[in-house]
C-alpha cells in the first residue's frame, strides 16, 4: 500500500500543523529543519522545533549542516530525544545555507557530503537517512551514483525531490531520475515533488514506481489531503470544518509558541487556509492584523459569517 508522509517545512511542519494532519490519517512525519549549530549551541527556538506530541506516531528529526563537528555533537544530542530516525538535509536551496556549503549545496560538493553522512552515521544510534535532490534532472547516472554512495556509507533510506537546487521550488519534476535511483538502490527510496492532488500523486507513482510518496506544499491549508490520498477519493472539507481546523490549530500553536508571539506566528497558516479553499480577499487582507486572542476570535466570527468560494 502506498505510505504518504509530510515533508520536513521549515516555519511550517510543527507539531500543531502535523496534529491537524494526524487527524486526517498523517502517520510518517518529519520536524522542520534544525540546524547542527543550533542544536549544539542550544538556541532559544529548539524546544519548538523539536516539540514532539505524545500521541503522534513515527516522527523523525531532520538536522541541517556540514562543521563536521557539530554534525557529532548533535548526533549525540538527538539520540537522546524522542525520535524513530534523524534524517540529513541535503535539499535546502535557502542562499544562507547554500553559501556555507550545507543543504543543496552538499549535492555539488559530493566529497563533502559523504563526509557528514559518515560522521552521522558513525554516531546516530537511531535508523538513519536522507533527504536530498536530484543532481541532474536529464541524465539519472550522477543521481544513481551519488545515492549509491550514501546507501554504501549506510544510510537506511532516501527521500528525492525531483528538482535541481536552482530550480527551488518550481518546474516539473524529474520522474524518470527517481525512478533510476529506486531501481538501483535496495533501500526505500520515496518520490518528492508537485503533489498537490490525487492525480499528481498518481503521476508521481506511476512515473517513479515509488510506493513511498511524500506531501509537502500540497498540504499547507489542506491537511484533508491525507484523506483524499489515504482513501483515493476527493475529500473537501466544509465550511465549518475548515473554521474548526483553523481554531484548533492556532489555539496549539499559541500554546506552543506563547501568547501573544503565536498569533503572529500563525498569520501564514490561517492565510493559508484563506487562499487554499479560496476566502474572499478582505478577510485575506485583515490576517495580517491580527496580534492577540480578542483579534483573532473577532476575525473567526468574521470568517464564520462568511462563505469560503468554491
Ligand atoms: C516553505 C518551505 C520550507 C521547507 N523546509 C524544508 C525543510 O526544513 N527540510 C527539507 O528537507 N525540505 C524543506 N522544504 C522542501 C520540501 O520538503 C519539499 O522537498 C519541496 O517543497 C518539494 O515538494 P512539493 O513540490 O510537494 O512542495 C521546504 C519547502 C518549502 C516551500
């Protein structure tokens, strides 16, 4: 059967988010990225990032970097934490990263790269993997290659998004290069890239032989795509229903991220909702308003009183 995980996103894969999806039949999950430095230094934000709820099942933690000894020291950190896997970036196209050779940019700098992997894979105690990019969206060779290496280094399983780093987030995705690689390697390998539908998801599959899909933008403000995927059959939410994912899901996050400053962090997710199920623009516009309880509760009855567009 088909597993259909959610992606690490960064400012968006928290607990309250991956909650909402539970609940739409979510199961493998990633934290959003956590940076190696971060970790070892202990930077104020961690606790969020890592926040792991005790009813959530498999989830893993994904770190960022490439200081070989901070890659160590948060091994050791994160063995101590409630995770099933810790799982390495080698995606994240973000200029910052990029310039300090982590993230994507590991994908052009091979040697490197199967250096952190070893350094991870020689102290994390937990199932280890990987998630990285294509390296040439034409030819699969240098993909199948470099993915070759990681699972000889013994990384246990591989997510690919389909794009090339420079590409970010747009353009089609290289199905043909998934394929090539899931083919060759013995480890799992799970497809990434444009689900966003039941359809896209089909493509995906059909175009890579993955049985392991993974959602990322797709299920911002749509959580009810685990559903639609999970029983392939559209499912689209009411009016109501969408009021309520919206209501509990910032009620979690001001309890995650404190009152006022959660209200504000969950601007872009109730924005999200808006967009996605297609809310009049004035109430699109007033989200970025909204900084405490009374605001927001004043612009759900708002949002109640109105009708999402179809
Ligand atoms: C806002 C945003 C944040 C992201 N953060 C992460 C991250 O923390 N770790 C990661 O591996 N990929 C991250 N990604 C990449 C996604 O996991 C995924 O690979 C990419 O969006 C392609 O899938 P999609 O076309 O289905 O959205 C991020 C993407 C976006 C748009």
């Amino acid at each position: 059967m088909t597993e259909y995980s959610l992606a690490p996103l960064a400012g968006y894969t928290d607990l309250p988010f991956r909650r909402v999806c539970r609940r739409f039949g979510l199961k493998v999950a990633y934290t959003p990225l956590i940076d190696s430095g971060a970790l070892v230094y202990g930077n104020k934000d961690n606790p969020q990032i890592l926040a792991r709820g005790e009813d959530e099942p498999w989830l893993a933690v994904q770190v960022l970097g490439s200081r070989l000894e901070d890659l160590r020291k948060s091994g050791q950190i994160l063995n101590q934490m409630d995770f099933d896997a810790v799982d390495f970036n080698m995606g994240c196209p973000v200029r910052k990263v990029l310039k300090r050779c982590a993230g994507a940019e590991l994908t052009r700098h091979l040697d490197k790269a199967l250096d952190c992997v070893k350094v991870l894979r020689e102290v994390v105690t937990k199932p280890f993997t990987v998630k990285t990019r294509i390296l040439d969206e034409v030819d699969p060779e240098p993909t199948v290659a470099f993915c070759h290496a990681l699972e000889a280094c013994g990384v246990e399983a591989i997510a690919i998004h389909g794009r090339l780093p420079e590409r970010i987030y747009a353009g089609p995705v290289a199905f043909h290069v998934i394929r090539a690689v899931r083919e060759a390697l013995r480890i799992p390998v799970t497809a990434n890239g444009g689900i966003f539908t039941l359809e896209d998801a089909r493509q995906l599959q059909e175009g890579t032989g993955c049985e392991r899909l993974m959602v990322a933008r797709g299920a911002l403000g749509n959580p009810w795509l685990f559903k639609t995927l999970n029983e392939q059959s559209l499912y689209t939410p009411s009016h109501e229903e969408i009021c309520e994912v919206v209501e509990t899901q910032v009620r979690d996050m001001v309890r995650l991220y404190g009152n006022p400053g959660g209200l504000v962090v969950s601007r872009k997710t109730i924005l999200g909702y808006l967009c996605k199920w297609r809310y009049p623009k004035p109430l699109r516009v007033k989200v970025s308003s909204i900084s405490t309880w009374n605001e927001f509760h004043a612009f759900m009855q708002e949002v109640r009183a109105s009708e999402k567009r179809q």
